[in-house]
C-alpha cells in the first residue's frame, strides 16, 4: 500500500496499486501503477526482478485484473511468470474484474489468499465509489473560525486560518482530480486553485470546475489562467465571451444547471474523476450538505470569533434538529495554530 500510494497523485482515473515479488524471505521486487495507460504495478515489479519470479510470492494492493486493455491482463502475466502464490489486500470492484482474476489464478493451479483489508479498500475508495455508484469521492474542504463562519458579512475572508493549514489544503488539492468552487468565490476572492506546492510537483493538475449558471465569471478571473485546465458549469452560457478561447477551459451545458449537484458529479465521474474537492463558498457548500452528496469534510477552525453578522460556513436550513447535516469525526491535528477535524459521513 505504500508502493500504490506513490501513483495515487497520477494515476486517474485508475485505483492506486503497489504490488511486491518476494521469495526466500527477500523481496526480489515492487513496482505501483504511475499512469492510466502505462504498465500496472504487477509488471512493473515483475519487470524490476532480476532471473525471474518463478515460484515466488506475490503481494498486491489490488486483485490482479483479467481483461485485456490497454495492458494486458495481470492475472495472465502471472501465470506466465510462474509464481507460486498471490496475496491480494482487496477485490477489485470494477465489475469487469471483481473476482475473475482471482478465479483465473487459481484455475492455472497457484494459491490465492485474499485479506480484504480495510486500509487497501480505503485507499481506493475514490475509484470505488465511482465505478459503483457513478460518483465521485466528494472531500468538503472548509477554513472557518471557532464560531463556525467562513468571511465577515462584509464578504471579507482572506485569510481565517494561517499559513500552516493553507500549505496542508495542498495535499488535498493534488490527490483530488478536480476542485469544484463556485461563481461566488470565483468573485469574492479570484482564486487560482492550483498545486503549487513542490513537493506535489509530479501530481495530475487537478481539473478546476466552476459552477456559474449564468456565465458571471469574470474574464481575467485567476481560475481561467495558470497550468490547469478549467470547467464551466452554466445553464444559461457564456454566448460569444472571450472565456470560449482558452484551449485549456472547456464549458459544460447542464439542462438544470449547476444546481443539479448530482449532474454535475456524474459528469465529473464521465471525465474520470475519483476524488473531487469541494473548495467554494457557503452556498455551493451547503448544496452539497443538503444533497447528502458527499463522503468526507476536511473543517480546519481557526482559534478566532468572527461574530454574530458572519456568514455561516453552509447555506443550509435547518428547522429540526435531527434533520441536521451529521458527521463522525475520524481524526483531528493540529496545523499551525489552527485544528484539522477530518469528518466522514
Ligand atoms: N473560508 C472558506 O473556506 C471559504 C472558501 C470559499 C469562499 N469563501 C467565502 O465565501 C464567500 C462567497 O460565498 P458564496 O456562497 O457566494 O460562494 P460560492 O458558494 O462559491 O458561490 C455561490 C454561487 O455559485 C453559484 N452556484 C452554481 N451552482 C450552485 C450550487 N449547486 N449551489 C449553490 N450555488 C451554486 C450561484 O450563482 P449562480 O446562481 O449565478 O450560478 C451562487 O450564488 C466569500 O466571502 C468568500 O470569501 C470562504
């Protein structure tokens, strides 16, 4: 898991996989899958062992796939090395597989032991949740004081939470394959959601998504420029603007308009998005809370008040309490001065 983890920035739209060949208590090879399109990670390590795998061991992240696509099938390429044993951590859910590989193995005579660890299933539940239920991963990101608010009611938000947990939304950033804001930020701050920490050099940019029913996004906005391509969800378009020019930004017409936010997710899944973070304002925030539309929040709290005018960090209305957005928090951290509570539903 280590190893998959190492493709997780690049590897979109497939699943981190790492994978080991060992034999005689010595690790003779590893590889993980980089790139859609290039070798998976069980080739690679095959490809790393020096005079071959026959009889060995092999540890893998993932079930080896069965069908032939723009690689070949890693269970054949196996049974061809001639190992003698596969460790899988989890069952590929992809329909195509789920299970056929494992069975193919077998078939060819070697052992199987399938652990279904919770720490390999959770490494792919972007791609998981996309294969299964045509959605991506949804991560709310959030940067709110102790009283729960994102800006002043004058708009005014720059910065709430330090310089730490900004560097930390970074990482968020380059594992996620798209950043969805809406118009309101887009105007209120001009952001450039990009990666820009170096450390992340090697990710995928991240595709930034702007939900703007009725083409308000400014022309010289910062989200039309830099080294990553843009989306503009409208319903109502953006008629001859110059926004159309950019070879980078692409427009998308959805019929009821970005506020179908279960629209616009399936067609972030189309493209091949996993994991989509949603970095945006109150309004697109609370859309998501009211959906039900998403899997994880990431709230870093400020230790500070911004008072009773503020804005809340989602429109949403709650008139009972147990109708109430919940989350379970799974972690918290310290960042800087400020606290990360990573929350899932
Ligand atoms: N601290 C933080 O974490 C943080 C992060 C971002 C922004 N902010 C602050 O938030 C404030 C802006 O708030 P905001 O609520 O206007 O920003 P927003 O949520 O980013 O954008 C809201 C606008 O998006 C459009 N929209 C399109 N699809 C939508 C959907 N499904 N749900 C909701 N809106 C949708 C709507 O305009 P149309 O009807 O024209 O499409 C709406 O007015 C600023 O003060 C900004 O600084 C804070």
């Amino acid at each position: 898991m280590e190893l998959a983890a190492q493709g997780q920035m690049t590897c979109a739209p497939n699943p981190p996989v790492g994978c080991i060949i060992w034999r005689d208590g010595k690790v003779l090879g590893r590889g993980f899958h980089q790139r859609a399109g290039a070798g998976h990670a069980e080739v690679n390590a095959l490809r790393s062992v020096e005079g071959g795998a026959r009889n060995a061991t092999v540890f893998v992240s993932l079930e080896p796939c069965s069908f032939v696509g723009r690689t070949p099938a890693c269970a054949r390429t196996l049974i061809d090395a001639g190992v003698a044993r596969v460790v899988v951590a989890a069952v590929d859910p992809n329909p195509k597989v789920a299970g056929s590989g494992i069975r193919l193995l077998r078939e060819a005579g070697i052992a199987v032991d399938v652990l279904e660890l919770d720490s390999a299933k959770e490494q792919i539940q972007g791609f998981t949740q996309r294969i299964m239920r045509q959605r991506p991963w949804v991560r709310i990101k959030t940067a709110t004081s102790l009283d729960g608010s994102v800006a002043l009611a004058n708009g005014k938000s720059q910065w709430v939470t330090g310089s730490a947990a900004r560097a930390d939304v970074q990482y968020w950033r380059a594992r996620s394959d798209a950043i969805v804001t809406g118009v309101g930020s887009v105007i209120a701050d001009d952001p450039l959601l990009t990666v820009r920490d170096p450390a992340f050099a090697h990710a995928l940019a991240p595709l930034r998504v702007v939900l703007d029913s009725y083409g308000r996004t400014p022309s010289g906005a910062q989200i039309l420029q830099g080294n990553a391509p843009t989306l503009l969800i409208h319903q109502q378009g953006y008629g001859d603007s110059e926004l159309a020019s950019g070879a980078h930004i692409q427009q998308l017409h959805l019929p009821d308009g970005p506020r179908d936010v279960l629209g616009v997710l399936t067609e972030l899944a189309q493209q091949g998005c996993n994991e989509v973070l949603i970095e945006a304002g109150p309004a697109v925030v609370g859309s998501f809370f009211a959906a039900g539309l998403w899997d994880e929040w990431i709230a870093y709290v400020a230790p500070k008040l911004l008072g009773a005018d503020s804005r809340s960090v989602a429109d949403v209305l709650v008139t009972h309490l147990p109708d109430a957005p919940q989350a379970r928090l799974v972690q918290t951290a310290q960042i800087g001065d400020d606290l990360r509570l990573t929350l899932r539903r």
